[in-house]
C-alpha cells in the first residue's frame, strides 16, 4: 500500500521515513513531490495538512495523524469522507503526567523565585508551603491524559478534581470527580487548573477571562490541551492584574508562537514549544497498520 506523508509544520519523511521502512516495509512512504500515480495513494500520514493536501488522491482510504490530536486535519477543506485516526499511545500519557507534575511544582514551589534568587546570589530560603496538601488542583478532561495525570498528581499527595462531560464509569479512586455543570464550584475552589479538554465547540475559547475571574486570586494555569481553549489577551490581563499568578503553555492559536507575541517574554508564562507529550515513531507506524487492517 502507498502512502503520503505531508504537513504545514513537520518534516514528516525527516521524521518517519526510516521508522516505516524498518517496521512497515509492506508500506510505501513517498513524499508528495515523489508520487508519480496520485490515485493509487491509499492514506496520508500528518498533522496540520495544507487546505490542498489531500484534493490529489482521489482514491485515498484513509488519514493518519501522528499524534493524538486531529483537529487540524478535521478542520482541512480539502479532506474526503474517509476515516481519520489518531494516535493513542500510552506513552504519551505517562509523558503528560510527567510534564504536568513537573509544572505544578514548579508554580506550587514558587520554582521561579529561587532561580531569579540564585542569578542574584540570595540565600532565598521559603519554608511552609511546600506541603501537597495546600494546592487543590482541577483537571479538565478525563481522557487518557487527564486520568493519568490526575493519578500522577494524587501519588504526590494533592488533592485532585477531575471535571468531565459526565461522571466517568471508571472513576479514579481518590479524585473528585465533578460534572461541567459544576464549572463555577470547581473553578472557586482551584488553585491550579491543568487543562487538557478536546477542542469543541463548546470548550472553543473556555479559557478566558470569566474562567480566570472564577479561580481565587494567585491560582495558575497549566495549559495542555488545544491553542484555540485559551483567550491569550484574556490570560495577559489576569497575569498583569494579578488574578493569576503565573501560566505554563504548551500549545497555542498559532505555531510557531509568532516572534512578536507578547507571552515571548511575560514574566508569568513559561513557554514550551507544543512537546508535554509525542508519540513514539514506532506507535505511529503500529497505528498506521492497525487502522488499515480495519478498512
């Protein structure tokens, strides 16, 4: 079988092609410059496609994304009615829960302050507040990622809220769980909220400035799940209000972050460059192999 690897933003054959050819050599992986019969091209591999992508392949089977998300190939005008599959890797579960206990620390710790202390040579010494115990922290989403982070965060000791559509068939024994129609109640009672939600209409912009009025004053945010849940102006004036205290952002409206945002350089953002989590290469090829066994 053919398929096409091709995205806006990756080097997708940089990446992928020597995994296909040692895993999936039953696979042909071709560029798009590289295919030479357009209608025998089975399925595309990518992430953020261009509007065009896939209008050459009128035979096309399926689409792969290379990681858990799909919106930016959902939202493509050029995507035929084939199925579209995401990449469910365990792995990249357990790296969320790592990068999001990582960032609650690092906010719970006030971890800033000792490295501004420590460019300036002071013996800086907090004590107090270290305990867990003093941080309620709110999940948003109880997929794959939010259930392993909310069980990461409750090994450490924090008391845990999951919010989710309903409340979950398999509850996480120790969490919270709370429903969306609970929003205000948990957000009242959230010093550190991590979201991680799918991008739908409804949670389209629900990081805004109604969400950071909600939280007590000195919360902070830990923003994991899609660019478009997050008002970036909304954030920019709780931080210089003071209602929050600080933001950790991993994904964003547009990326590349564009050189002349201001979170560049804000003191209260910690900007990383969309890696909380990435699937391995040989759990995108697996995914690719069991999808197409299914058509």
């Amino acid at each position: 079988m053919i398929g096409v690897a091709t995205c806006s933003v990756l080097d997708m054959m940089g990446f992928f092609a020597g995994p296909f050819a040692e895993h999936a050599p039953e696979l042909m992986l071709l560029p798009p410059d590289q295919v030479d019969d357009p209608a025998a091209v089975d399925f595309v591999l990518t992430f953020k496609p261009a509007d065009d992508a896939f209008a050459p392949y009128p035979n096309l089977r399926a689409v792969f994304s290379v990681g858990a998300g799909i919106d930016g190939i959902l939202g493509c005008p050029s995507l035929p009615d084939v199925p579209v599959f995401r990449v469910e890797d365990p792995d990249q579960a357990l790296q969320m829960a790592g990068f999001a206990a990582f960032h609650v620390l690092w906010h719970h710790r006030r971890m800033g302050d000792f490295l501004a202390a420590q460019a300036r040579r002071d013996w800086a010494r907090r004590v107090g507040d270290q305990s867990p115990t003093l941080r309620r922290i709110s999940v948003l989403g109880f997929g794959m990622m939010g259930r392993a982070i909310a069980k990461s965060l409750l090994s450490l000791g924090y008391p845990v809220t999951v919010v989710s559509r309903s409340v979950p068939i398999d509850p996480l024994a120790g969490a919270r769980h709370m429903t969306s129609d609970a929003w205000h109640e948990v957000l009242s009672e959230t010093d550190i909220l991590i979201n991680v939600l799918p991008l739908t209409p409804e949670t389209d912009g629900i990081l805004n400035a109604a969400t950071f009025a909600s939280l007590p004053s000195g919360a902070a945010l830990i923003q994991i799940g899609r660019g478009a849940h997050l008002v970036e102006a909304d954030l920019l004036s709780a931080l210089d209000s003071g209602q929050l205290s600080g933001a950790s952002l991993d994904v964003f409206e547009t990326e590349p972050l564009p050189d002349e945002s201001p979170l560049w350089h804000h003191p209260g953002v910690f900007v990383t460059p969309h890696v909380a989590s990435t699937p391995r290469h040989i759990s995108v090829v697996q995914n690719v192999q069991r999808g197409l066994a299914t058509l």
